[in-house]
C-alpha cells in the first residue's frame, strides 16, 4: 500500500471524546425542547429541532406502543401525567442531561398522552453534539431519565379486556392507580 492509498476500514471508527474543547468549540448555549403533547408526535421535526451547525451528529430515540407486555397481547394504551408536575419535570431532565454532556448544542424531548394505539410513537427524545457517541449517549440518557423521573402513567389494554397499570409507583404520594 502506497501513502496515496486510503488505510483498510478496521469495523468500525474509535469513538471520539465528549466536548473535546482542542477540537471542539466551546458551547455558548444549548437549546432545549421539552413538552408534553396530547397529538401525533413529528419525529422529523424533533430531528430538524436539534440540527446545529456546530453538530455533527443526531442522537435520537422513539417510543413505540408495542402489541405485548409481559406475555399479554396489548390492544391500546393510555398514558396520564401528573399535569402540576410532568411538564416541569421534563425540562427539569433534559437541563441535567445538558449538564452532563457538555458538548451537547440541542435537546428535545416530546412526550404523548391520552389514547394511543399499536405502532404510534409516544415519546420521541434527540440531542446533537459535535459526535456521534456523545449524541447518542445524550439521547438515551434523556430516555432512561424520563422513564426514572417524570410523572407520566401508562395504562395498558390487553387483547382479552384486562388492564394492567406497570410501573405506576406514583411520586405524589397517590394511591396505586391500580
């Protein structure tokens, strides 16, 4: 091999470092979407809302209403908040997670409530960064908080009518909605 020819592709590319500030300029600020939607979620348009032009990566995850839980057959769902509380919440987590990737320039996350069928998205989470493992880490660490630390309910319909309430330890102090 010539120094002219291209190095052998080895798999895959090392990750690079978070915010590296030698290679990265310095965040100025971060945008932050954060929201709770009582209609069809936009995927492409939580995309385009964290695109920067200091970013040369998207991390993003969607939450899909899947047909089984827990060896059930599930029909539909329902998700409920806690209105004085979730909204606040979710801005709440997507400011830590900012906080914790310094390199991150945007974060959006939309979560649905109300009626919801087999196949629609219910929670769409994205940030941008200037890498890819950055972005991503940002994104699923937006997901996994959400699911820890936002007041929202899910309410399962299972095939044969039963319904089911997982996970719904509610923070309020409220009984078990089950």
């Amino acid at each position: 091999m010539s120094e002219a020819d291209p190095p052998e592709p080895t798999g895959h590319a090392p990750a690079q470092p978070a915010g590296d500030p030698t290679r990265d300029p310095p965040r100025t600020g971060v945008r932050i979407t954060a929201a709770l939607v009582d209609h069809v979620i936009d995927v492409a348009a939580a995309h385009d809302d964290v695109v920067d032009p200091e970013a040369g990566a998207v991390g993003l995850f969607t939450g899909v209403v899947r047909n089984h839980h827990d060896g059930h057959a599930v029909s539909e769902l329902t998700y409920e908040a806690w209105p004085e509380r979730a909204p606040r919440a979710l801005r709440e987590v997507a400011e830590s997670v900012t906080a914790d990737h310094p390199g991150v320039r945007a974060v959006h996350v939309v979560h649905r409530v109300g009626r919801l069928e087999v196949g629609d998205v219910s929670i769409v989470c994205a940030a941008s960064a200037p890498h890819r493992a950055e972005a991503l880490a940002a994104a699923g660490d937006l997901i996994d908080r959400v699911k820890a630390d936002v007041p929202v309910w899910k309410r399962e319909v299972h095939a044969d009518g039963a319904v089911s309430w997982p996970n719904a330890a509610r923070p309020d102090g409220g009984p078990d909605p089950s």
